[in-house]
C-alpha cells in the first residue's frame, strides 16, 4: 500500500475520519519528516509505514485520554512533534504547546508547524521544568510519550496545571507497580495500534495511557 492508502486503512480501524486536506498535510509531515531525518536522526523509524502507524496513528491514541473541545495542551518531550502536531491536524480547535529541549528537534518543529500553516501551536526549546513561572496553571492537559517515572512528571507538571486538569503519560508493559504506589493515578487506557499489513505482517503494539491528576 502507498502511504495515503496505509493512513487511510489506520484511520479508518481506529475509528477517526479526516478530510483530504488533513490527509495531505500528514503526508507533508512524513515527507518533510523523511527529509529531515536523513540529516538530524530525528526519529530511529525509516519506513513509511512504520511511522504512519507507529508515530502519526499511535499519536492519536491519545484521543481517547483527552476531552473533547477547545483546550489548552502541552505535549512534555514532542521529539519531531509526537504526539502534539498529529492531535493538533486532527483537532484544530486544540492550543498545544510542544515543549522540546532540543535544539535540532524544535527546529524541525518550528520549520513543521510554518510549512503546514498550522494556528494556535508553539515551539518551547526548553525542559519541562524549566519553562518558568509565566506558565503555571496554563494547560488543562499535559500530555508526554516521552519516558518518565509517574512520580517525576507529577512533580514537573503538575505546576502547569489548571485545577481540575488531566496530565497523560504513556507506560511500557511493566507500569502497573508504579501505578500502585501512586494515588493520583485516575485512570489507566490499554490501547492496541492498528493491526495494518505493510509488506510483513506485524502484532498489534499496545499503548497504556495512564491519566492522573495532580
């Protein structure tokens, strides 16, 4: 399959539908993604494929742990954009903050967010706890792929926070110990990517959003 067809099929099995104009600025992204990487090792994934589904779709799994509407969103470590650019093409009435240290990444954030026309989304080369007082009590979701102990990112994050807000993190398979020893854990959202065959055929990856409030 090209990859309009593979995002099309992903999409569709994830239960989201796009318009042609969002299909296209995605497959900007991975073109322009591609062409950066070949230079700045931006992402370890090469094939179209692999980063439709394990980068755009699994970035949209995040739909599930956030609530509808227009809201304030920071995405903590968004690496080329993951999962902040692919949520805020999908959901344009969304504020998203992508907070990056690097400076190669935010670059290719900056360069991404201009050749795509995206509105009401930010670059912060900056850690997440560095990022200073003009920003506590901003965001209602703060959300990060990024690898964190649960205990860290409440520390860091929740600062940004607004009361009642909803900090996500994704977990690898062995996350449950760290949920017990946390009570702010509300919720934990085992997700399954795509079962897409793309030249071989591949497992279904799961994804566990953890949602906790500070």
């Amino acid at each position: 399959m090209n990859p309009e067809a593979i995002l099309k099929k992903g999409l569709n099995e994830i239960g989201l539908s796009c318009s042609q104009g969002q299909i296209n600025a995605f497959m900007t992204y991975l073109s322009e993604l591609k062409k950066w990487n070949r230079t700045y090792n931006l992402t370890a994934l090469k094939t179209d494929g692999d980063i439709i589904i394990k980068h755009f779709l699994d970035s949209l799994l995040y739909l599930r742990a956030i609530p509808s509407g227009s809201f304030k969103i920071a995405d903590v470590g968004s690496g080329a954009g993951f999962p902040g650019i692919p949520l805020k093409i999908v959901c344009p009435e969304i504020e998203i903050t992508l907070i990056e240290p690097s400076w190669k990444k935010s670059a290719f954030l900056r360069h991404i967010v201009r050749v795509l026309g995206l509105k009401g989304i930010g670059v912060l080369e900056s850690r997440l706890e560095d990022i200073g007082k003009t920003y506590e009590k901003t965001y209602d979701v703060i959300l990060s792929r990024a690898t964190f102990k649960i205990k860290d990112f409440l520390k860091r994050a929740c600062p940004y926070i607004k009361e009642g807000g909803r900090l996500v993190l994704s977990k690898g398979p062995r996350f449950s110990e760290e949920t017990k020893m946390v009570d702010a854990v509300e919720k934990v959202l085992k997700l399954e990517l795509p079962f897409i065959e793309v030249g071989m055929n591949r497992l279904p990856a799961q994804r566990n959003l953890v949602v906790l409030k500070c």
